[in-house]
C-alpha cells in the first residue's frame, strides 16, 4: 500500500481513501479520469488531497495527487536536519488534525519559534 508523495517527511497517513493513495501512471493508465487532479505534492496539495479523500460527501470521487519530484520515505527521523522554517496556523492544525496528519507532524522534529531575525 502507498501513499501521497508529501515532501515535509510525513510519514504514511493513516485511514485515508483510497482513491487519495499514490499511484504510478504509466500510457495505459494515462487516459483515466479522475474527479479532482492536485497539482504539487507539497504542504498545501498533500493537505488538499488529504481533506478531499477524507470528506464524507466525496468518498466515492477519484482524486489524483500530481507530483513530479521523486518519491521521498521517511520511516526514520535522519540524524542532520534543515533549519528551514514552516509556519502552521492553529486553523491550519485543525484541518491536518481532521485527517490525522497533525499527530504525525507533532512526532516529528515540529517544535513552536518564538522570533526570527532574517538577513
């Protein structure tokens, strides 16, 4: 079983649809068509495809999750880390909360700045 390509490092998130769940396509599967197409797999349409392929109205719709980077798996935090930055609003939290994502980030490396000074 797969999963949307995320590039913050969440791991797997659980219970999603399965019309939210990665998959390869290649000419044959090309032509198929989907209700909803994401463009970026990144914070805002991971989220999205996430929220979409969990709400209860649209649990028989296709959603298609487009990324181009390359697949990243995280099933371990890795010993160096980026100091890079990514401001979460409490709405924000609440929506990741929804479809489980929230608890994830939390177990990650996710700790509150208090200021920031940039050069």
């Amino acid at each position: 079983m797969s999963f949307p390509v995320c590039r913050l490092g969440l791991p797997p998130l659980l219970g999603l649809h399965r019309s939210v769940r990665h998959r390869s396509l290649n000419s044959s599967s090309a032509s198929a068509l989907y209700d909803v197409v994401i463009s970026g797999g990144g914070m805002v349409g991971t989220a999205m495809a996430c929220a979409l392929g969990s709400h209860p109205h649209l649990h028989n719709k296709k959603i298609l999750l487009l990324e181009a980077g390359h697949r990243k798996v995280y099933d371990h935090l890795p010993e160096q880390f980026s100091n890079r930055v990514s401001s979460i609003t409490p709405g924000s939290a609440t929506l990741l909360a929804s479809f489980g994502a929230w608890d994830h980030i939390c177990a990650m490396r996710m700790k509150p700045y208090k200021r920031m000074q940039v050069r």
